[in-house]
C-alpha cells in the first residue's frame, strides 16, 4: 500500500531540514513525485540537477529551463552554461 501523498512531502521535507537532500529526493523519485524533485533543486539554485532529472524523467523542460532565466534576469547575469 502507497503512503499518503502528504506523508511523502513530510517525510521529504523532514529530510531537507536535516540536510539530506539526496534522501529528499530519493523519496521523491521512489514514489514518483518527479516534479518535486526537480522543484526541490531548483529552489536550491542547484540548476544542473534540476535539468538533469528534468531530462531524466520527461518533464517539460521549461520549467527549470525558464525559471532559471528570470533568476539571471532578477541578479542581472548572463548565462554561462550552454
């Protein structure tokens, strides 16, 4: 039987507080929150796993595409990965 949905994001969330973001995503991917995951590195600015699970797991990439120019654009940077 699957857990609950909000059990899922406490115990990833639980994780996240004490550091361990691969445990974070592990339980995100294991029950296949795949978006959480990618939302997850994206909210920590880690760009390159964002788009690499985004490619991993099929998800518009878009998201962490796009949200990523509006981060350069809000510091004022250009980007440098091509």
């Amino acid at each position: 039987m699957r857990e609950h949905p909000s059990e899922i994001v406490k115990n990833a969330t639980m994780a996240l507080l004490f550091h361990k973001q691969a445990e974070a995503e592990q339980i995100y991917i294991q029950n296949k929150f795949y978006y959480r995951a990618v939302r997850m590195h994206i909210d920590a600015y880690r760009w390159d796993k964002a788009l690499k699970l985004a490619r991993d797991f099929k998800i518009d990439l878009i998201i962490p595409v796009g949200l990523r120019k509006k981060y350069l654009e809000r510091i004022k940077k250009e980007e440098t990965n091509r």
